[in-house]
C-alpha cells in the first residue's frame, strides 16, 4: 500500500487547511523532526515543493517566490536552532509585507529545559516580526481538534489581513506516524472574512445562504453603545429575513422579533432544544449570560453556520462552530444585506413561534421572600429611564425572568464575570448622569467592592440594592451540602455579617427586609427619587431556600423527556445515597492526614 498521511491530528488539520485555501508550494529543510509533515506533503500531488538545505536562505526564497507569484508560500524546518535561523528572513518578510507561512516542527512541550535534546521555546519564537503565531495542541479530545482547527484558521486568516505579512505556525510532531497509513485529510472546516471591500457577488452570496435559512437566530450580546440608526438597522434585517433576535436585559436592542431567550433555554433540557436549534447563527457584540445557549449551540455545532460581526475581524468562535466573520460595524451589515433582501421574495418560517412557545410557557410559581421575589418587586418598580446595574451570576439571572421598561438601560460585569467592581461601576455610571442609578447584587458581591460606597463622588441618586442571603448562594445551586464537608466555610463563605452599619456611616438612608411582606413596601421607597441621599435597601434571605426554589423552577420548566426526567432521578438518588458518605470519608482522611 502506498503511504500517504501521518496519523497525527493536528498535521492532518494543518495540511487540510492549506489545501482548502489553495496554499501549495512548500520550501522544506531538511531534519527529523518535521518528517511527519515532509513525508505527508511529499505523499500529496496537490503540492509543489522545493528543497533549500540552509535555513537561512529558505525563508528569502520563499519570500521570493511569493513576491513574483503573489501568493502564500509555506517554508518548513525541523525543531531547535534550525528555528532560529528562520529568524532574518522572517525580519524581512514582516517589513516588506510578504505572505509566508513558516512552519516549524516541535518537540514535546513537556520536555523544555529538561535536557531534551534539539528542544528549545519555540512558541512566540517571532512575536515581534509576525502577523500571527500559534503553537498547535497535540490532539487527542474533539476539543483539541476544535483549537487546532481554530489556530490554523487564525494563523492563515492573517496573511492578508490589514496589509500582508508572513505567520508562524508551530507544530509539536508527537506520537507515531502511524505507518503513513492515513488515506485521506478529514474535512476541515474553513473560517472566511469578508470586509466592506468585498465584491458586491459575495455579498449576495451571502444573502442567498440567508434567505435559503428557515432558521435565523441572531444573538446580541452586551453593548451600551447603540444609537437609534444602529437599531434600526436591526429591526430592519430582523423583518426582511424572518428572523428570531435572541436578547438579555443588558443587550441594546428590545425592538420587532426580538425574545429573551434566557428565559427557556436556561431550564430547558437538550431534548427540549432540539426543535429550536437554527440552521445560521449571527452573534454580535459582547458576552451573554446565558449558560446554556452557548452550551446548547456548541453541541450542535456543525448542524448550522455562524457568521460572527466583528468590526476588528477578529476570530471569536463562541459556539466553536464559526464558519464567516464579517469585518464591518453592525449597522452596516444589518443594512447593507437587508437591502439586498428588498428585491426577493423570503421564505416566511414559525421560526419565531417556536421560540415565542417555549418562553411563554415558563411558568413562575409563587414567590416567598427570595432572589427571585426581590428581583421581581424591583423590576416592576424601576422607573423609566434609569440605569441598573446587575451583579453576577444569580442577580442577572433572576432579573432576566421579569420584564423591564424599555428604557432602561441595564449592564452586568459579564465580560471577564468577576465577583470585584459591580458596585464600583454603577457608581462610575452614577456620577455621569442624573438618572437614578440602581444595582441588585448578592451580598459576598457587595462586600468584596464594599469599599466603593467610600468613593467621595457617590451621588445621591444612587440606589443599592443587595440580596443578604448569608454567603455564596450560587455554590449551592449546583452542590449539594450533604456531599461536601465544610462546605459552607470554604466554599460559600458563609456570614452573618450586616451591611447597615458601613452604608449608615457613609451617608446612605438605610431599609432592610426581613420578613416576605415587608418587601413591596421597601422597594417603594427605594425607588423613590424623592430622597436626598443615596439609599441602601438589605434584603435577607436563605441560601439554601434561594437555591431549592430555582432549582424546583428549573426542573417544573425544563421540557425534560421521560428518559431525561428517569436519568436525573437517577443520579439524585445515587448522589443522596453514595456521594455524601464519599465527601464524608475523605473529609475526614484529609483531616486525619493533617493532623
């Protein structure tokens, strides 16, 4: 049998990937170390090779050859020094703006400055004389192959990106060949960019995968920073291809087909998904809160494409199935392929029904004092116009179960999604504006920032609001405290500790809450604008209630097949039985250990 490819993955993903875009010719190096990679592009017809011993010459005569032919050309050596002699022609490449591809072989990552010999730090090797540089994973998981792929689709998008440039590619060539026994490349898939200068045949290209899409799902995450034309804009597409605008409160657009899709998803179970799983996705902007969209989406990657806005023309593969970026600002792509759409007739879909269905029929259940209570009391009080800042994790997950006005305008640290500086930010936000400026938070949320109602600008229409539920709720949604020891002290951090004193000294009116009927009344008065001072309302809760309560609302919405509801009783029943003994036993081996 003839050889062909090596059986390393990430070589094969490599050399996929350079042949879908046409990149052919190679220069090669001699060296052992780059035989997986020389052997299988020798076993290839589709490329076109060249031998130059010296490194020191072979990237030069790449950059020739790329030069009178105007294209890319890959160069490639063995691991060590013989890296390092890349490094004038690499110098050059990057100051005359030319498109080679050096790809260099590598040795174990583990085995740095462990006296391995011809092993030395390749990654970041030529940082500073690159467009792009990337050291592939050796793969062995589907998430592996999915961050190879993404590098190697990084690393050859930037080879003509704002100007032409030469990229490295670093490639640990670990394992067997596996005899040269791989017949075939696996289909990769390709990632595209297209810009404003694009040729008006692939923007109506993309307009035809639009209208051939019954399923168009557009995810808006995080941005404050939309004016009116930018929204339209929005409505505009939204309308012309039927489409479902996936929304959260802290995303800027609350107009036509837009759902917060929070709302069902997060309950929902992966069966109860299916039915609602797109065949194009368009995100743009910032973060989203949901957990499990992005969840949902990554385990159907592959079912549909996603086109990513993004006006750097960055890769930002959030549902690890990009297929298109689209290097312009959102208005310009909403408008620009909404006009295209004036002229055909769109296949109108239930699409919109579908995801309409799934949020209506989540049912809240009668409040007690809780997150959930507090979150719903303030929601429907805000007044327009005002500013609301939402702490992490449950605060913005409470609130986006209740409906605001419009008009006000919400934001959540969910960027990085640190327990640190949610107060801080409001009060920033505060100071620009006269509007009244509210934030929900969990109680270790405020006093990990607490020293922000210190800050000598705090003005009086600020408005803090903090759920005191004695620690870290959150842990508690998802762990049980039967399976853990101690779980409260080094987990949930659990308090008794009271804000009333430190919002007192600094000025603020203070209320609290205590018990489930006090709680409207409260929140009438914190909402007012009537006070002269900063207000500060504590609402106290149990955890342990705020957690029980949220997960009998997710379960009682969760769609759950019969199968799914069985497993899950399953695993309840083994977890009360076997885990909590586990989490006991080495509890205490662990304490018996120490002491």
């Amino acid at each position: 049998m003839l050889d062909m490819y090596t059986t390393m993955k990430n070589v094969q993903i490599l050399l996929s990937l350079l042949k879908q875009r046409g990149i052919c010719r190679v220069v090669h190096s001699p060296g052992g170390s780059n035989v997986a990679l020389s052997r299988s592009i020798q076993n290839d017809p589709f490329f076109i090779e060249y031998s130059v011993v010296d490194e020191r010459s072979s990237v030069f005569f790449a950059m020739g050859l790329a030069m009178e032919l105007d294209e890319p050309v890959v160069v490639l050596c063995t691991s060590g020094t013989a890296v390092t002699n890349f490094s004038s022609g690499m110098a050059e490449a990057y100051y005359k703006g030319v498109p080679v591809v050096a790809v260099t072989a590598d040795r174990s990552t583990y085995l740095l400055d462990q006296l391995e010999t011809q092993k030395l730090n390749q990654t970041d090797i030529f940082k500073s004389i690159t467009k792009c540089e990337v050291t592939l994973p050796v793969v062995q998981t589907d998430d592996d192959a999915w961050y190879c792929n993404r590098l190697v689709n990084e690393a050859l998008l930037e080879l003509y990106h704002h100007g032409a440039g030469p990229v490295h590619i670093n490639v640990p060539t670990v394992g067997s060949n596996g005899g040269f026994s791989a017949m075939e490349l696996p289909s990769q898939r390709m990632i595209t960019r297209l810009t404003i200068e694009d040729s008006a045949e692939e923007w109506l290209t993309k307009r035809d995968e639009l209208l051939s899409a019954e399923k168009v799902l557009v995810v808006m995450g995080e941005n404050g920073r939309y004016s009116q034309d930018d929204l339209k804009a929005i409505e505009k597409f939204a309308i012309a291809y039927d489409c479902v605008v996936s929304v959260e409160h802290m995303s800027p657009y609350k107009k036509e087909r837009s759902l917060i899709t929070y709302r069902a998803t997060e309950a929902m179970t992966s069966s109860a998904f299916e039915p609602l799983v797109p065949d194009l996705v368009i995100n743009v902007d910032g973060n989203i809160a949901s957990v499990n969209l992005k969840d949902y989406l990554r385990l159907k990657r592959g079912k549909f494409r996603h086109w990513s806005i993004m006006p750097n023309g960055k890769v930002r593969d959030v549902f690890k199935g990009l297929t298109d970026i689209f290097e312009c600002s959102p208005r310009y792509f909403f408008n620009r392929l909404a006009d295209l759409a004036d002229s055909v007739e769109k296949n109108r879909s239930d699409y919109y029904v579908l995801w309409q269905e799934a949020v209506e029929a989540v049912e809240m259940p009668e409040l007690p004092l809780s997150h959930l209570a507090v979150a719903k009391s303030l929601a429907c009080r805000i007044p327009e116009n005002s500013l609301l800042e939402l702490g992490i994790l449950n605060s913005t997950r409470t609130m986006q179960f209740f409906d605001l006005d419009p008009s006000v305008k919400v934001s959540s640290n969910i960027g990085a999604l640190g327990i640190d500086g949610s107060l801080s930010t409001l009060i920033g936000r505060s100071v620009a504006t006269d509007a009244l400026s509210f934030i929900i938070q969990g109680d270790l949320s405020f006093f990990y920032d607490m020293n922000a109602l210190n800050i000598r600008h705090v003005p009086s229409n600020l408005r803090v609001l903090v759920v005191n539920n004695g620690g870290g709720g959150e842990f508690h949604i998802g762990m049980n405290p039967d399976e853990v020891d101690d779980m409260d002290t080094y987990l949930t951090a659990a308090h008794s500790t009271r804000a009333e004193g430190w919002a007192r000294s600094r000025g603020f009116k203070y209320l609290s809450v205590n018990r489930e009927g006090e709680l409207d009344a409260a929140v009438d008065e914190f909402v007012s604008p009537d006070s002269e001072a900063p207000v500060f309302l504590e609402v106290f809760t149990s955890k342990f209630d705020d957690a029980e309560l949220l997960k009998r609302f997710y379960k009682n919405n969760s769609g759950a097949s019969l199968k799914e509801r069985a497993l899950d009783e399953a695993k309840q029943f083994a977890k009360s039985n076997f885990s909590g003994k586990l989490f006991s036993a080495a509890s205490r081996l662990g304490k018996h250990n120490r002491a």
